[in-house]
C-alpha cells in the first residue's frame, strides 16, 4: 500500500513546497516534491528501515513514541507510523524544527 499522507502533513508539505517556489523557482519547488514523493514511496518496502524519532527531538513528548519513524531527506524530517500494513505520514517540517504533538498523530 502507498504511504498515505495526514491532512496536517499535506498542509506542511504544501507549506514547504510554496516557500521553496517563491524563495527559488517552481522547478525546484517540483524537484523536491517529486524527492519527497519517491523517498517516502520506499517505505512502503521497508517501513522500519527508519529509526524512531529521538525524545530530544520533541517539543513534548507524545503518547508512545516509540510508534514514530523518521525518513530524513534533508534538511527535512519526515515523521510517520506504522498502522497494520499501511505507512501513515503524520509530518513534514525542517529537521531543526521540534516535533510537536500535532505533528504525531493522524488529523
């Protein structure tokens, strides 16, 4: 099954993409969507070849957060959970950036 993407994580990734059109162009806005799309298709096969998310890394540690992956394509992380067979991606935001606690379920 194709990694699904939470509304929250569709917003950011949305975010993301604008801000790199308009601080560089819409080729390099399309060339990091489509490295984001490819890298976050690959877990699909291999949804725990990505470690948890470290606890320094939340502003607010959430519920068992030993259920949180992170895919880091830099600079960016990507944080998603394993639910049965399906890949659901929670979050998109810059890896200096916390992990806050809407960033860690699906809404």
């Amino acid at each position: 099954m194709t990694p699904q993407f939470s509304p929250h994580a569709q917003s950011l990734f949305r975010e993301i993409l604008l801000a790199i059109e308009e601080e560089l162009s819409y080729e390099d806005a399309i060339r990091w969507h489509d490295k984001i799309i490819h890298d976050v298709a690959q877990l699909e096969q291999f949804p725990l070849s990505c470690p948890a998310v470290p606890l320094a890394c939340y502003h607010t540690i959430p519920p068992n957060p030993e259920r949180l992956h992170q895919l880091i394509v830099k600079p960016y992380r990507i944080v998603y959970e394993i639910v049965g067979d399906e890949v659901h991606v929670l979050s998109i935001r810059h890896g200096r950036m916390l992990v806050t606690i809407d960033d860690t379920s699906w809404q």
